[in-house]
C-alpha cells in the first residue's frame, strides 16, 4: 500500500498497539511532564539517556506551529516537564532537532542558517553554552540543493558527526523518499549525498526518519514498503563494511515488539540500547505521545562503550570547562570524533564503538595537553568508563612527564610507538611559538653512573632531533641528560626503575 509520508507532521490513526504475552516489552507512555494534549513528534535523545528534546505540534506555549521541547531525566527514571527550547533555536514554522550528540549538549536541526540567521533549507548545529544555545550554523553540503529537491526532508548526524544519513527525494514533484549518506572531508565540509542501493531503498515506497545508533553501524529507518505490519513499519540495517557507508545489509522488519497497525516512525534508543523511544496514538493524552519500550536482543545495536570524565587543572584541582577532547581510531588515527566539556561541570562524554583501540586527546587554551589510550576491541557488552585527566598549566619552569617514550633496550634508537606523544609536544609548540623547552632524560641507577649520563643525553637528543625534524627551530629546543642523579622514587622495585627511566621537558619560556 502506498501513502504520502508527511516528514514534518507524524499522523497516527486509532487503533490498538500490537502486544506481546510478555508485559516487559509493552509500549509505555512517558507520562505528562513529557506528553501533553499536543502532538509529540521526533523524540530525540542523547547518548546516555538523560535528555529528550522533541517536537510539539500545536502546542499553546509554542511560539510556532511545531516547536522543541526538552527535558532530563533524574536518578530514579523520571523526567522533569518539559521546558521549550529558547527562540535561537525555534525561528521557523516548523522547528525539529534531527539529532543529539553524546552529552546532549550538540544538535543538529532543521534549516540552513548563517550565524543564527535562516536562510533556506539544510541542517544546522547548535551547540550549549552558558548563554544558551549559539547561533545555528549549517553543515555546508555539497550539492544539497540540487539533490534535496522534495518539498519535506530529515537526517541523523552520526555520533562522531563524521557521517549524515538522509531522508530526501531527488527529484522535482517528488512523492516518494530515499535514504541518502553524505560524509565529511577534512576540510569539515561534507560531500555530495549519495542514495543508498536498491537492497536498502524499495522501489516504489518511502523510506525515512533514519536514526543512526551510537554503534555508528546499526541502522533504523521506517518505511511503507509491503510486507509490514502496519501503514509504515521500522526497520533494521548494518553497515557491512567499517570504512563504507554504502554496503548495506538486507532490512530486517522489527517485528510487532515494535511495529503496530498504525505508522510508527521516529524511531531512536540511548547508547545502552536497552530501552527504545517512538511515537504513538496508544492511551495518549493529544493524537500522538511518546513512548519507552524495552527491546529484544535481535533488535539492539551493537554495544559500546560510554567514556566520560572531568577535566582538572592539576595545579588548582579546579574543574576546566573550556577543554577539547579529540578521539580517534588508534593507530591509524582515522574517523575522529571531538567533544567539550560542560560549561557548568566540566564533564565530557563520548562514544567509542567496539572492535578498536581508541587515541583520546584533551586540551585547553593555557595549559599542557594530555592524552590516554584505551583498547575496546574485545568487550561484548555495553559498559561506562571515566577517566578524569588533570592539565598542568604552561609556566616557566613546568616541568611535564613524557609517559610514553621508548627507546631500543640500553639504547638511544626512538621507537615508534613514541612518535604519537611526541607529535603532542610538536603540537604544543606550533600553538605557543614563543614556548621554549629542554628536554631531559634520566635513567635508573643500574650500571655506571658515567654510562648513564651518557644513555641520557643521547635519548634526549633523540627526542630534540625528532622534533626539530618536525619543522620546531633548534633555538626553540635545549636538550639534557641528567643520568640516575634525579630518581622520581626509589631504585627499589623494576617497577619504581621503570618509573626512573624516563624523558621529561621542562618550560624555559612561555
């Protein structure tokens, strides 16, 4: 059965929810902090299922015809009422939020903008500050304009924004609807959007409201295509290939768990993906509310895991709430993603799908970045992991521990694996031209004192010349080997001589 999908406005009839025997997958209702005799639409959440914002359709309190709404959920699983979003983000007659970033605090929504000005359809992002949220500024898309020809269009923004996946027709007079995938450039622009193949779209029939899960491989989307339950059913898809958005596995009906007699759309879970969110028209307080259902394995992403933390001063132990954090796949250092901490707690939060080792970079304007590692390539369960990081501030006389600096047994020869920290301190010294350092090296007290002098000069001209080599002036760069004669602790334990070995630099100039 064809039908017209109304992207802007979700129609719901009224007929009965499909049930199961099993009561702990029913549909339920969020309840009237959420839900009012309006029409609740696009339920949007973050990652670790503590915010909503959604659209309400004729609501008294909007200021337009549709409008976002938000609200967070407290300790004990409820929500408070929800508040409407400030007039930034609310311009248009029909205002929606196609996607949330990991800690709630980045949206992507409808319409092209200019600095907080509406210029034309597109998509957007708005990030939360605390002045509220800034001035939208749309994602510049090659080609948008003459592939996203129909009349209404949506989109999800991958959790690492690296990847859009679209609902557009590409046609003039158009009447039905495809899924789209643009991906970012390095130059933060994105490409040309390409539809997905037949084994994804259906000819003939709609397919839209794609939510893209924190797995950033699992698909869902809904479409009226034959062979469902109802007048539009969710589906499923996975992405076959890690570094391709176009090879696409079969779609999977969801089943009646999820799918009614009615259209259900608007599909999207938290980064756990235990619970799942959707509209619809069962027991609701106006035509259609939004609701909460536990999911079946079959139908859950893959796990993650939800990395999250507070940046310190470590001089200060005060909180830092203008950090960056950048992750990428380690050690090829593709696919990355960037986060900012709270403006008002300082905490971040980011995905890391399973299956890679992760490089996670912190900075701050005036302080030392700092950096950590983690591997997730065998956990098969979604888990939490905080890690807080403390930033030594930049003065003369800082002196900054290398943690990662390795070298040939009893040698001088860098290895490898030291090139990342140090490409940090090259870093460092690009974004601070005026800094000079001396670079320090120690061992421990096996062996001759006059033996390890020697070693440590030449490890620390070994790091000097790596990164003079990386274009930092010499004149920038002293370099010292101080042998076993400055121990951190005691040459009691390998562990503690381990500690002693060791490169360090020391801030000579600002």
């Amino acid at each position: 059965m064809k039908i017209k999908i109304f992207l802007g406005l979700f129609l719901v009839s009224n007929v009965l929810l499909a049930q199961e025997s099993n009561e702990v997958y029913l549909h339920q209702n969020l309840g009237e902090n959420i839900n009012s005799k309006a029409t609740e639409l696009t339920p949007r959440i973050s990652a670790d299922g503590q915010m909503m914002f959604y659209v309400r359709d004729g609501h008294p309190d909007n200021k337009n015809q549709q409008d976002i709404w938000y609200s967070v959920k407290d300790s004990v699983d409820n929500w408070s009422p929800a508040v409407r979003a400030n007039d930034n983000i609310n311009q248009l007659p029909a205002n929606c939020v196609w996607s949330v970033n990991a800690d709630g605090k980045t949206l992507m929504i409808r319409g092209a903008y200019d600095n907080g000005k509406y210029i034309g359809k597109g998509f957007s992002l708005t990030r939360l500050s605390k002045e509220g949220w800034s001035n939208p500024q749309m994602l510049e898309i090659k080609d948008l304009d003459k592939v996203n020809l129909g009349e209404s269009d949506g989109a999800y923004l991958s959790i690492d924004e690296n990847a859009i996946i679209f609902t557009m027709c590409d046609k003039k007079k158009c009447t039905l609807y495809d899924l789209f995938v643009s991906t970012k450039l390095n130059d933060g622009t994105f490409t040309r959007p390409v539809k997905l193949s037949k084994t994804v779209n259906s000819t003939d029939y709609n397919e839209f409201a794609p939510f893209l899960a924190a797995d950033n491989t699992t698909l869902y989307f809904s479409s009226d295509r034959p062979g469902g339950l109802g007048l539009t059913d969710v589906y499923k898809i996975e992405r076959l290939i890690d570094s391709s958005w176009l090879e696409w596995s079969t779609p999977i009906n969801l089943g009646p768990q999820v799918n009614t007699e009615s259209k259900d759309a608007y599909y999207v879970t938290d980064a756990k993906g235990e619970y799942a969110y959707m509209v619809s028209d069962l027991n609701s307080y106006g035509s259609a509310d939004i609701v909460r259902f536990k999911l079946k394995a079959e139908n859950k992403p893959k796990p993650v895991a939800l990395y999250d933390g507070k940046i310190y001063n470590a001089k200060t132990k005060e909180v830092i709430k203008n950090a960056t954090i950048e992750y990428k796949i380690y050690p090829d250092e593709s696919e990355e993603g960037v986060a900012y901490t709270d403006h008002e707690t300082g905490q971040y939060k980011i995905i890391l799908p399973f299956g890679h080792s992760y490089s996670i970079d912190v900075f701050a304007p005036g302080f030392v970045p700092d950096y950590d590692t983690i591997s997730v390539s065998n956990k098969n369960e979604y888990s939490e992991i905080t890690r807080n990081f403390f930033l030594t501030p930049i003065e003369v006389g800082q002196s900054i521990h290398l943690d990662h600096i390795y070298f040939e047994t009893s040698k001088y020869d860098l290895l490898t694996q030291s090139y990342y920290e140090l490409d940090k301190v090259v870093k460092l010294l690009k974004e601070n031209p005026s800094m000079k350092i001396e670079i320090e090296g120690h061992t421990d007290n096996v062996g001759s004192p006059e033996k390890n002098q020697v070693l440590s000069q030449d490890r620390a001209n070994a790091v000097m010349n790596y990164i003079i080599s990386k274009g930092i002036m010499s004149n920038r760069i002293t370099a010292k080997g101080f042998g076993s004669t400055k121990p951190r602790v005691e040459n009691d334990t390998p562990e503690n001589r381990q500690l002693n070995r060791r490169v360090e630099f020391t801030i000579k100039q600002k």
